[in-house]
C-alpha cells in the first residue's frame, strides 16, 4: 500500500496488514429504519458487554 521508503510502513514489519471487511456504511444499512414520535432518542449499543455508553441524539 505505501512506498517503500514510506515511514508509514513500520506499522506491519513482520505481519500483513489486516483490512476489517466490515465497512460502517454496509452495517448501517442492515439495520431497520425506526420511526418514533419524540425529539430525543438514545442508543446504548445493546446492553452486556459488548455495548458502550448511552448517547442520545436530538432530531
């Protein structure tokens, strides 16, 4: 991907570079478009371990 003389290229001496396959965009139009009536909603990604903190999003 880079030039030889690249500094860049320090990131995967000795291993391939690895490319996650799972693009935002695609994963994003997966998912069911949710309609709702208030101004304010809030995503805690899930719940369990895997989720993250609740955001909120004003519409």
């Amino acid at each position: 991907v880079y030039d030889e003389k690249d500094y860049r290229r320090v990131r995967f001496v000795g291993r391939q570079k690895e490319v996650n396959k799972n693009f935002a965009i695609e994963l994003i139009a997966e998912q069911p478009v949710s309609e709702v009536e208030s101004r304010v909603v809030s995503c805690d990604g899930g719940g369990g371990a895997l989720g993250h903190p609740k955001v909120y999003i004003n519409l």
